[in-house]
C-alpha cells in the first residue's frame, strides 16, 4: 500500500473504533417503542437506558484511559470490544426492563475501555492544527455511524424483534475487533507513572479542562436532541419507525457537510475562534425555538434540529484538539478524562431533561440554549 492510503486507512479505522458509542445509541433508536410494548413500560423507562448506556461509557473510560497508557492503544481495544460483545449479546436474554439496564450499563463499560484507544492514538501521532482536523475527518467518517445506525435498527426492527438490534451489535463488536487486531499498528510508549499522577496531572491543568468541560456541555445538549428523537417524531409528528432513519439522518448528512467546512476553515482561523462562532450561533437558534416551541411543525422542527446539530461539526473535533494536545505522555487518561465528562455530563443532563418530560418542546429549547450559553462563557476564558 501507498503512505496515503495508510494514512487513509488509519483514519478509517480509527473512525470505526470510535464509533462504539452512536453505534450502540442509534441503532437502539427505532426499537424503543417496541421494546417498551414487550416490558410493559412507559417509553420514557427505556428511554432511560440511554442516560444508562452513557454513564456506564463514562466509568469505562475512567478504567480504560490507564489500561490503555499502560498496555497500549491496540491491547486495550480488544479488551473492550470482546466484553461490549459479550453484553450486547446477554441483553436479549433480558427478562425485565432493570435487567437490560443492567446489561446495557456493562456493555457500555466495556465500550468505554474501547473508545479511549481512539482520541489517543490520534494524539500519539498528531498535535495542534494538523490535530484538529485530523479528529474533524475522523468526525466525519464517524459521522456515518449515526447516519447508518439508524437505518440499520429500523431494517432490523421491519423484518425482526428488538433482540435483532443487539445480535447485530454484538457481530459489528466482534468484526471491529478483528480489524483492530489485524491492521491497527500500536503507537504508544510507555511511561513509568502512576495512575493518581496521570490523573492529578490531567485535572489540574485549568486550560485544558475548559476545553474538556465546553465538548462535555455540549455532547449533553447533543444528547437531548438525540434521546428525544424516537419521541419528537415518531411518538409527537406519528412518523413511521420505516420512516425514522430519514428524518433522524438529515441531521447527519448536514454534520457531515460542516465537518469538511470545518476542516477548510482550520486552514486559515484558529480552532478557539471557530468554536466561539459556533457556540454563538446555537445560542440564537435555541432562542428561535424557545420563542416557536408552541408553534412547531414538522418542518420548522427539522429545520431548528439541523442548525443546532451542524454547529457541533465546528465544537467537537475542535475542542478534542485544545484538550488532549497538552498530554503527550498521558493521551490515554486524557482520553478517559474527556470521555468521562463527556458521557457523565451527557448522562446527567439528558436524565434531568427526561425527568421534567413535558407533552411538547420547551424543555428542548430551553435546556440546549441554557448549556450553548454556558459553554460560550467558559470558552470565552480559554487561554
């Protein structure tokens, strides 16, 4: 093979393996409905195994970031792969909607060992600018997970019950790893320290925890969005499950467009300035919604959806970048720090947005604007 179709390769794949988590979220989507039906429960019960799969991610990658400093970027992968495998397949055994929450929690875990090797092995070979767009691409590719996932889950739930979605993640687990242990060439060294001081020296530097707690913010008001999706259009707009993977993928297929905008604005601004540019636009669109909420249709609602989520293509790959770019020596507990917050932030406000359920949308618009607003001013003090 030729460098740059190594190098293309190498991005592919680490797109794949850091795609754990939307592949485990969205293919779940269309079946909540049915999975509900089959326990007996309201919607908003398994609803809840979504705020359940992130903070599960999140304990993960607290155990995943020093396995992966310590044994590497490839051992530590495997490991979490093969156990997101073996859970994901115990689910269909579930008896009860607590036990799949069970399962769900430790098939998360595992996914969390499995993600960290990815932002790592990334600040392993790159750093600054060339950094940001290099986890910006990885976006993008990543991107089509939650762009296929769902047509995927919606294909499995047409022709199968709900336990199709699980062996389906099970056999995408178990194929990830093999690739990984195939191709993926191992890109960590080794530095004797021990796990209180890699972490005592990730959470003590101010500048890179701002980055941290701006991508944590803003992956929960992502996360709202996606929870209550199966609820906006297929419980609110009575859109068919076949359906569901149109509406939900528009979002994406936008996503994808402003990451490759994104990628071409690093060439000439700074990543800090274009998140700050980002942030302010969600803010004006979440006081559109607040302002329309009562008034929404289906249109209006695609439409709002779309510009909050595109504005993440210029936030995420971003702020991953001025995160990890101070920690050569501790990439994988970085990783695990940001992943932490990532997913535990997520969890919590996503599970705070679902417990004050309303019948509409102003709990949506303003719980999104409320984090944008946040974010902006933590961002703002980056230096």
């Amino acid at each position: 093979m030729k460098k740059s179709i190594n190098h293309i390769y190498l991005i592919v794949l680490i797109s794949i393996l850091s795609s754990v988590a939307p592949m485990g979220v969205d293919t779940y989507l269309p079946s909540i409905p049915e999975i509900a039906k089959y326990f007996e429960v309201n919607i908003h019960k398994v609803e809840l195994s979504l705020a359940i799969f992130l903070i599960g991610f999140s304990i993960g990658q607290i155990f995943g970031g020093p396995i992966s400093d310590r044994y590497g970027r490839r051992f530590g992968s495997i490991i979490g792969l093969l156990g997101y495998a073996i859970f994901s397949f115990l689910i269909i055994f579930s008896s009860n909607i607590y036990e799949l929450w069970v399962y769900r929690f430790l098939e998360a875990f595992f996914g969390g060992i499995t993600v960290v090797n990815a932002a790592a092995a990334v600040r392993d070979r790159f750093n600054g600018q060339e950094a940001a767009k290099v986890f910006s691409l990885i976006g993008m590719v990543r991107s089509l997970a939650p762009l296929l996932a769902p047509v995927i889950g919606a294909f499995i739930i047409h022709f199968f019950p709900w336990e199709g979605v699980f062996i389906f993640l099970t056999i995408y687990a178990l194929l990830v790893a093999f690739f990984i242990y195939k191709d993926l060439p191992e890109s960590f060294v080794y530095v004797k320290q021990s796990i209180f001081e890699s972490y005592k020296i990730v959470l003590t530097h101010k500048t890179a925890m701002k980055a941290m707690l701006v991508l944590a913010l803003s992956f929960g008001g992502f996360f709202i969005i996606i929870s209550k999706t199966s609820f906006i259009y297929i419980e609110y707009f009575h859109i068919s499950t076949d359906y569901f993977p149109l509406f939900f993928g528009i979002n994406f297929i936008i996503l994808i467009f402003m990451i490759k905008v994104n990628v071409n604005l690093l060439k000439k601004y700074k990543a800090l300035n274009i998140i700050k540019s980002a942030l302010l636009i969600q803010i004006i669109v979440g006081i559109i919604f607040i302002l329309i909420h009562k008034e929404m249709n289906l249109v209006l609602m695609v439409i709002i959806l779309a510009c909050y989520m595109s504005m993440m293509a210029f936030i995420f790959g971003n702020c991953m970048s001025l995160a990890i770019e101070h920690f050569s020596k501790n990439a994988g507990v970085a990783s695990g720090v940001i992943g932490v917050l990532q997913f535990g932030l997520g969890a919590l406000i996503s599970s705070l947005t679902l417990n004050f359920h309303d019948e509409g949308f102003f709990i949506i618009s303003i719980s999104i604007t409320i984090i944008s607003f946040i974010s902006f001013l933590i961002i703002r003090s980056y230096k």
